[in-house]
C-alpha cells in the first residue's frame, strides 16, 4: 500500500489555547486584570508580590494563583498578606497550563477581584508557551543573572509586555550593566515596558505599582 | 522540559485524526517548530519518537526548525533568523524585534 500524506497544521497547544480563551473570556467579563508572572527559580517572584500586595491592597481588590512544582510555601507567605490565594502544585510539572488556572479561578471571587496576579512556576522556559487567558505576561530578571539572559531564553521576553528588573540594590556588589541588560531585552522585544526595583528598599515599586493601576482602570473601562 | 508533554498532545491530535481515517496506519509525521517557540527541537525529536514509536510501530518523526523574519533598521532587508542578535546579513545592522519563528504546529500526517 502507497503512503498518503495528509496535510493537519493544527497548533499543538490548541486544546490549551482553547481553554485559555475561555477562561480569558471570563476574566475580562468581570472586569479583571490579570499578569502571568514569568522568572528564574529565585528572580524574586514571590518577594515582588508581597511587596506589591502590600501598596495595592488599600486601593484594588486582589487575588492571586500561585503555581509551584512543589509545596504551598508561597501560597502561604502570600497569604499572610490577608488576600485570596489559590495554591497549584504542579508535582514535578515545569510551567502551569490554562486547566490547572481555570480550576483555580472557580474557586476565586472574581466579581470581587480587580487585579489577579498568576505566579507561574519558577523556569524561563517552558511557562512562555502556555497561554493562560492572562491579560498579558510579566517577565522578572534580578541583576544577579546575568545580562544576556534576554538573548538566551528569546521566548520568554518575546512574549511578555513588561519586564521587571528586580534586586537592583545589589547594583554596587555586581559587574552587571542595567542599560546592556535592556537593550539586549528590547532587542528580543521592542515593545517591553521596563522597571527597575528592588523589594528590599522600594525603590521603583511606586513606578510599578503606578502601571498596574492604570491598567486596572483601563480594563474596567473597557469591559 | 516540557516538551514531552508537548509530545502528548502531538500524540492526541494524532488520535483524533486517525479517527477520520480508519483502518489507515501513521508511518510518519511532520511537526514544525519556531526558532523562537521556546520549544527545543531535539529534545522534542527524542520525546515524539519514544512515545509514538509506542503507539504507533516504526514510525518517522520529522521536526522541523522554522526561522523568524527580522528586518534591519538600516537597510530594510528583510532577512531569516535562526536565533539572536539579529544581525543583518547585507550591511551589519542590528535588527530589534521578529516576527514569525513563534509556533508549534503538527504539519502532516502520512498514513498507508
């Protein structure tokens, strides 16, 4: 029997994609802004959201999911700042997919949230191909990495709207460039939005905040 | 390493496919992978082949590198790119941003 080729070109993660999009349906349908939080292991994720929670509280109502290979630890530390968190544990899982964040956001009370944040498993890789119906992908990378990593992992920066730099209080202990850090970034990506920050001392967290309340506005308006 | 779960889903659309064409037998299939998808090309060779050779008795796996499209600042060649900095070929120039080179997709199935 003569072979015959038949042409599929289906995207492999369209079964992702599809929930996806329905979960960013329902997101935006109540009006929520929501930021997938993409790192190293150690870039300060968890700290950036603490820090983050704690100026926004006054003024949002947020939520957060927050996925990890294993343990609640951050779940719990965020917590401790008296929002809603939703716990993943991936067991052995590298990145979060939409299944695992829509199951969370039953669980959430999204007609009471304004600004949901999705910790997403700490890895440079694999999380930048699964869309998870966020409204858009924040990538953090502390001054300790190394300012080429823009370069070494493309995918990450290619598909984020903003990038964090975050710890720049160790700047004086380091031979690390911030300039050739983001020009390497918006080489990848052009259109990033930039924020130098440290969790430590505060310094740009007002920068950052400031963002994400203006696009919290925005998206009420829009919705 | 994801990408043996991406090899899965390969796997299911294969599945769902086969549905349409019964009592066929997939002898090869065809998977194209953006420069830039994040995805690494090797390591998904090996994961499609040790999973479909599983289901699927003496099959081939072709993955395929797609390259991304960037576009020099300078002299607006228009030039393929592989990985970056994306240097123009033609006068040097640093081109910033692509587009393209981005996807995953299971190209073809050929069955007998």
């Amino acid at each position: 029997m003569s072979a015959e080729r038949v042409e599929v070109k289906e995207k492999v993660l369209s079964a992702n994609d599809q929930i996806a999009a329905e979960a960013r349906a329902q997101l935006v349908g109540h009006g929520v802004f929501s930021v997938n939080i993409i790192s190293s292991p150690g870039s300060g994720k968890t700290t950036l959201l603490e820090r983050t929670v704690d100026l926004l509280k006054p003024s949002l109502r947020l939520g957060v999911v927050a996925g990890d290979v294993q343990t609640r630890n951050d779940a719990e530390r965020l917590e401790r700042h008296g929002i809603p968190v939703q716990a993943i544990e991936t067991g052995g899982g590298c990145h979060l997919n939409a299944r695992q964040v829509s199951e969370s956001l039953a669980s959430l009370d999204l007609a009471q949230t304004d600004l949901l944040f999705i910790e997403n498993v700490g890895n440079l890789v694999c999380p930048s191909s699964f869309d998870l119906g966020e409204s858009l992908k924040v990538v953090l990378m502390s001054v300790t990495e190394g300012e080429d990593k823009p370069l070494k992992y493309p995918a990450a920066f290619r598909r984020a709207s903003v990038l964090v730099i975050t710890k720049v209080d160790l700047l004086p202990h380091l031979e690390f460039s911030t300039q050739t850090a983001i020009d390497n970034a918006l080489s990848i990506n052009p259109d990033l939005t930039v924020f130098s920050t440290s969790s430590y001392t505060g310094e740009g967290l007002e920068s950052w905040t400031e963002w994400l309340t203006g696009q919290v506005s925005a998206c009420k308006q829009g919705s | 390493m994801h990408e043996m779960s991406l090899a899965l889903e390969i796997l299911s659309i294969c599945e769902r496919e086969l549905e349409k064409l019964p009592e066929t037998r997939v002898t090869a299939l065809g998977v194209e992978v953006g420069a830039f998808s994040g995805v690494d090309a090797d390591s998904l060779q090996f994961c499609l082949e040790v999973m479909m050779s599983d289901r699927f008795d003496g099959v081939r796996c072709e993955v395929v590198r797609e390259p991304g499209e960037a576009a020099c600042p300078t002299c607006d060649n228009r030039f393929e790119v592989m990985q970056a900095p994306f240097e123009c070929p033609e006068c040097g120039g640093l081109a910033r941003g692509l587009s393209g080179g981005q996807g995953l997709q299971l190209s073809y199935l050929e069955v007998e």
